[in-house]
C-alpha cells in the first residue's frame, strides 16, 4: 500500500494516481475512472466505453463507405465469412 499527498486545484482535492496503476490499467490523462464511497473507504476503478455495431456505423463518416463495392473486397487479415 502506497501513500499520496493530496493537492489543492481550484475548490477541489487532487491525487496523483501513481504511474504504475496507470500503466497496469491502460490509463493516459482524460481517460475516466469510477469511483466508491464505503465509510472512510475512496476506491477507484477504470472505466471503459462499451461499443455497439449501430453506434460505430452510425459515427462512421460517409467517404468510408465510398466504395460500393466494399463487400466484394478480398479478405485481408482474418474476417469471418
């Protein structure tokens, strides 16, 4: 178990997250992490966007579809058929 000091930003309290954890869990800055409040107990946990097929599409731009003829593409890496 490590310890932190914590710092003043604005009206807020600030902790360093030590570079290990961040590297462990895939962290950089402006990534979002969740966190508990049990008692006296502060616990943090990444949290990850979840993707959907629809919601990729759908923020797809349209110049990637260009080619009306994608699908008769050749297969190059490992595609499922």
């Amino acid at each position: 178990m490590g310890t932190a000091t914590l710092r003043r930003s604005g009206g807020s309290l600030i902790m360093v997250i030590p570079p290990a954890y961040a590297e462990q869990n895939h962290l950089t800055a402006g990534d979002t992490v969740k966190f508990n409040i049990e008692g006296q107990r502060l616990t943090l946990s990444p949290q990850r966007k979840r993707y959907d097929a629809a919601s990729l599409l759908a923020e797809t731009p349209a110049e990637f579809f260009s080619d009306s003829e994608w699908d008769k593409l050749p297969a190059t890496g490992q595609e499922v058929w």
